[in-house]
C-alpha cells in the first residue's frame, strides 16, 4: 500500500474506532479530544478534496473506469510543490485534467490551521484518485 493511502486509511480507521469506543466508554475526555483531532483531519481532508473536485474539468473523452492516481507534495505554506502521475488511465486528456484540477486548486489554506505534525504527517504527502463514476461506458 501506497505511504499516503496507508496514512488516510489509518486516519479513517483511527476516526472510526474512535467513535466506537467513545460511544461504548462513556466518550472520555482523551477519546473526546482524539475524536475532535480525527474530525478536524477529516473534514481538511474532505475540503481538499472537494475543492481538487470542483475545479476538475473532466475530459469529454473520460468514460467509467477511467482511473488516474496522482501523488501531490505541498510546501509548509499549503502550496503545491509537485503533483505527478502515479497510476495513469492510459488516457493522456484524462491525466492532465486531474493534474490541471490539483495545480488549480492550490494552495490549500484549510491546512494552514492544523499543527504541524498532523500537517506533516498527513497532508505534506498524499495520494489522490480521480475516478468518475457518473460518466458513459
């Protein structure tokens, strides 16, 4: 498994396992604050996506079952520093609109807020898939 993916599955699982414990001990402080920290991750998490997705400008050509995995690497600043090609489609339009996507979605300023070990440890480095599901076959 990729280091970014495993990093936003463990995120995942961690916020998950959280909630169950919480809801099963009472939701002690310490599982209370851990649980606000996993929330918090998430929800940046969620806004870079949405926010790569908004400015996503699928390519007429894009079809289901397209597939391209981008790695992207950001400055301290949240800027984007590098965005490249992982796991192409196979389709040159495809993958150049989801690296254009990322390039026009920087920088992020929702990660400004975060201590910088969670951004460091989650965000500094990650992976990205932009796979359509509501397209033709």
């Amino acid at each position: 498994m990729q280091e970014g993916v495993k990093r936003n599955y463990l995120l995942s699982l961690t916020c998950v396992l959280l909630l169950v414990t919480a809801g099963f001990s009472g939701a002690s402080s310490l599982n209370e604050k851990k649980y606000q920290r996993c929330t918090e991750l998430w929800s940046c998490s969620s806004s870079v996506q949405q926010t790569i997705s908004h400015n996503w400008v699928r390519p007429q050509s894009a079809v289901n079952g397209m597939k391209v995995k981008l790695a992207i690497r950001l400055t301290t600043e949240a800027q984007l520093e590098d965005v490249y090609i992982v796991e192409s489609s196979g389709s040159y339009e495809f993958d150049v609109s989801a690296i254009n996507a990322v390039r026009n979605s920087a920088p992020f300023p929702v990660l400004l807020g975060l201590p910088v070990e969670d951004f460091n440890k989650y965000f500094r480095r990650f992976t990205i898939n932009f796979e359509p599901h509501d397209l033709r076959q």
